[in-house]
C-alpha cells in the first residue's frame, strides 16, 4: 500500500471522487440522453428510431412550453438584472445608511425552498375575494380575479415570486462587484468635473458588466429549468390549457409521467440546445469572446 | 434620534429601502399569519390580511404534534437525516477535491477544472431522465442513498474549496513533508483546520440547498414514509382543497430553522451563496 501514499499519486487519489462521480452521474447520463433521444425506449426492447423522437416533438404542447419558458426567462431578465444592479448601486453609496440590515432583509426570501414560497404565493394570489392581492384591487375599485386562471396573470404571479426570491441574491452579486471599483477612479473622474450620473454610466456600469454577463447566463439557464413553482402554484403538472406548463414540466410529462424515455430525452437535448445558443449569442452581444483587454 | 442628522437623499433611500424590505418581508407575515387561522376559513375565504384576532389560534401546530401530524414528523425526520449525510460527505469529498486541484500541479488537473465548471452550468433538469434510468439500473430508485449520491460531489463547493485552498501558502505543504507527515496527513491535519472558514460557508449553503431541493427527490423516492419535507408538503398542495392546517404551519416550521441559522451565521451566507460570482 507504500505506492498510494506516493506524492505523485495524491493529487489523484484527491480528485478521484469528483472523477468517478463525473463519469457515473454526468458523463454516461448525458451521453445517455444523446442516444436515447433515439430510441424509442421499452422494457426489454429499446430500438432505435432514427429522429422520429424530433419529429414527434413539434406539438402544441411543445410550442405552449418553449413559449412559456421564454417568456418566463425574458421577463425575469428584464426584471433581476436592472432592479438589483440599481438597488445594489444604492446600497452601496455613501448616503446609505444600514446598508448591511437592508441587503439582510431583501435577501431572506432567497432562504425558502420553491415548495414554501409557492405555498404562500398561492395563499397571497388565491382567487377568493378576501385573499390579499384581490383585496388589495378591491381597495382601487377593480373586481376579484383568479389570478391562476389566465396566462398573463398566471405568468405575472411566477415572475413576481422570482422577483422576490432572487432579487436578493442578484443584489449581493452586484455589491460584491461594486465593493472591487476602487474608489480612486471616482475621485479622479469629480477633479474632472463628472457628475453622479456621468460617473454611473461611465464608471459603474462598464466595470458592473462581466458580473452582469455571469448574472444573465445562469438567468437564462434557471430560467429554462424552471419547474417547481409552476408545479406548485397549479398544484401539479396540469393547468388549464397547459399555461402554466414549462419545458421541464413538459420533459417531466412525457419522460417521468408518460414514461417516454426515448421522446423525453429529446425533449432534454433540444431544450439543452436552446439554451446555449443563447447563451452563446448573448455572451458574443456582450462581447465576451472579444480580445480587448 | 433626529431626523435631522440626515441629508435628503438619505432619508429618501431610506424610506425606498424601508418599503421594498416591507415587501420582500410580507409573505413571511402572511405565512405566519395563515399559520394560527383555521384551515376551514383560509379555504372559504382565502387568506385575510386582517389579524382578526378572535380566529388566531396555535390549533394548526398542536394538530402537527398529534397523531394526525405523524407524517408530517417523519417527512421532517427524512429531511434531517438526508440534509446530515449528504451534507457531512459533501464537505469531506468537495473539500478533497479542490484541495487536490489547488495544490498540485497534475497531468489532467485543467481538463478535470474545465469539467468542475462544466457541470455547475449545467442544470440537473436537463439530464435527470437518463439520470433516473441510472437509478433504475443501480437499484437506488425509493432509497435516499439514489437522493445523496448523484450529487454529493458537488460542483459548487469544489470550485469554491479550490479558490480558498489556492489562496493559502503553499508552505505548509513542504513543512509537512519535512517533518514526515503523509500527503493525506498534510490535508487533514493542517489544511483543513486553515479552510475552516470555507466549511463554514459550504456547510451553510449544501445544507440549504439538500434541505429545499425538489424536483431530484421528488423523482426518485416514492413512498409515503420516505418522502422529504418539500416533496411531502407539495404532496398536500391538490387542486380539489387543502389540507391547510398541515400544509402552513408545516411551512412554517420547515423555514424556522432556516431563519435561525441566517441570523448567527450571515455572512456565510453571503460568501457562500454568491460563490460562482467570485472571479475564478
């Protein structure tokens, strides 16, 4: 057993689980995910079915989940990135007071599971008269609503609920970036004349972008992967006219539901797709693969 | 105290800061609220955001306590005991790892950090069909080994582990030698006291995410009395009425241990959650 504790070995004996558990859970399953979507996949007979999988694929209920996804992602985007960055901008500034207490209070929503935060969400948005967000519209003289019931409201309740569960979390992003600005470049840019606003745009917002990237790209992955809040606010993986269905919730459908291995697996690679060529397109925007500095 | 002592921008900011904490704060009161009305009035009326004092009562809680709650209790006894172990293996294999990247120099050891970042892209969602298949086949469906094992070599904490472990002096790696400790002897006996702080913000987040995550254990385990604390209150959400009195005041009780842990320990919270942000 002396070789083991040679120094060459070590490091190789300190990475092995991260080896063994790449190759068993990600590796051979993504691999997996690749063949399957090729197969049609029964007990004791999986055969291959060439790209019938991708050409069954183009339902409406494919269409109603790539388009709730995206508009889920889209929103949440346009909501988490600019709301924490000016929030976090505030925060930070030298007339802020309690800074720490307030980033603490914006950020314990981010502690609750999905599961807990859909529960009270449901109770806030419930469809009865009395129930908190219907008796707030009373107060401004409109009527009750099922807030559940139609795709605009339904998506509005999901992108509130991200709003306030991540809100948070993008603000410490942006704060620990804002913290890494050395303040030098701020006084020297007032000796020249710049005020707040020019410094803002001028200073922080460029020097906020690779934290924005980072920001935008797990966005648009936790966006795609969105599942668990609709899942619950619908109590389940049906909604009324599938609006509250999400490519996950339709990968789930077909591949844990259905037991459609072989169509689920497609569904996982095109989505997989989807995904980084977006990522990609929005990281080439930014200019990330851009050789400037 | 005076107003005085602030200028207006201050007290603008203030008062912003003080309504969007207000807002990020109203669930939790609604949650409680819900929590101590009965669980007949929440579902004829919906959720009141009165007091209306003469409803409040602890008789959601007490019935968790009693027979009726039994399952409730084992869900949380689940969770506990899957958050422990997964949490436990997690640091010791995490930390290993990122040790190891950090500290030598190998063949493979930038191939292996391509792939650590890799699969911290790559949400579970996307391969957790073939990943249920590889349950199916290792026998591990219903058991909470097939909830801990996919994941307890996390991506996350390696990353993190390895950016602390990089930062400390190498040194200490050649006095062990000298003084004729073991490579592994090196690792546990002065490494790992130094990462201290590190473990304590990966505790923090692994048991975090182990104690709320769904969509994993939800497709793996199946019985009743295996179920964990999100997969079993989500089983008591149905469209036809809701078993209210379990389903808030369990709520409630799954977050409070949560919230106890924040205030004690929030910076590593902070240091934790945002890991991916630091600049590898």
């Amino acid at each position: 057993m002396k070789w083991m504790y040679s120094q060459r070995l070590a490091p190789y004996v300190f990475v092995l689980p991260f080896v063994l558990s790449l190759a068993v859970f990600f590796v051979y399953p993504v691999l997996s995910t690749f063949i399957m979507s090729f197969q049609e996949v029964l007990p004791g007979q999986t055969h291959f079915i060439g790209w019938a999988n991708y050409e069954n694929l183009w339902d409406e209920s494919f269409y109603t989940a790539l388009w709730n996804s995206s508009k889920y992602t889209f929103w949440t985007i346009v909501v988490l990135i600019p709301l924490p960055l000016v929030l976090a901008v505030f925060l930070n500034s030298k007339r802020m007071k309690w800074s720490g207490f307030f980033r603490s209070a914006l950020f314990v929503p981010a502690l609750t599971s999905v599961v807990v935060a859909g529960i009270v969400f449901r109770l806030v948005f419930g469809s009865l008269d009395a129930s908190v967000m219907n008796s707030i519209r009373h107060l401004f003289g409109f009527e009750t609503i099922n807030w559940l019931a139609s795709s605009t409201t339904g998506m509005l309740v999901l992108v509130i609920l991200a709003t306030w569960r991540y809100a948070g979390i993008n603000i410490v992003y942006f704060m620990s970036a804002l913290q890494s600005i050395p303040d030098e470049l701020y006084e020297s840019a007032s000796i020249d004349g710049a005020n707040t606003w020019q410094k803002f745009w001028r200073i922080t917002l460029p020097l906020l972008k690779p934290i924005s990237i980072y920001v935008i790209t797990i966005s648009i992955y936790g966006g795609y992967a969105m599942f668990t809040e609709s899942f619950i606010l619908w109590s389940g993986n049906r909604s009324p006219n599938d609006i509250g269905l999400t490519m996950i919730g339709l990968l789930y459908r077909h591949g844990i539901e259905k037991n459609e291995l072989g169509l689920g697996s497609a569904i996982g690679v095109v989505l997989l797709t989807i995904t980084m060529v977006i990522n990609v397109i929005q990281l080439r925007l930014f200019g990330l693969f851009k050789k400037e500095d | 105290m005076s107003v005085r002592r602030f200028s207006p921008q201050t007290l603008l900011l203030l008062v912003l800061f003080v309504i969007l904490g207000a807002l990020a704060l109203f669930p939790f009161y609604c949650l409680a609220l819900a929590s101590f009305k009965p669980s007949k009035e929440l579902l004829r009326f919906g959720l009141n955001i009165k007091l209306q004092a003469d409803l409040l009562s602890w008789n959601n809680y007490s019935f968790i306590f009693s027979a009726g709650g039994a399952k409730y209790i084992t869900w949380y006894k689940n969770s506990l005991v899957i958050t422990a172990v997964y949490t436990v293996l997690c640091m010791l294999l995490s930390s290993m790892v990122g040790y190891g990247l950090a500290m030598y120099r190998f063949f493979g050891r930038n191939l292996i950090f391509i792939f650590v970042l890799l699969v911290m892209m790559v949400p579970i969602e996307i391969i957790m069909l073939p990943l249920y298949k590889q349950m199916i086949a290792l026998n591990l469906i219903d058991t909470f080994s097939g909830v801990i094992l996919p994941f307890v070599v996390s991506p996350l904490p390696i990353f993190f582990f390895r950016q602390y472990a990089a930062g400390l002096p190498k040194d200490f790696l050649d006095a062990g030698r000298i003084d004729g400790c073991s490579e592994y002897g090196i690792y546990f006996r002065i490494f790992v006291p130094l990462m201290t702080p590190a473990f304590g913000a990966m505790i923090i987040v692994q048991a975090l995410a182990s104690w709320n995550s769904f969509v994993w254990p939800l497709i793996v385990l199946n019985s009743g009395e295996k179920l964990t604390l999100p997969i079993g209150l989500s089983s008591l959400v149905t469209p036809y009425g809701n078993n209210y009195d379990i389903l808030i005041a369990g709520s409630v009780l799954a977050i409070v241990p949560i919230m106890l842990v924040f205030v004690f320990f929030q910076r590593y919270f902070v240091s934790g959650l945002t890991v991916g942000g630091v600049k590898g």
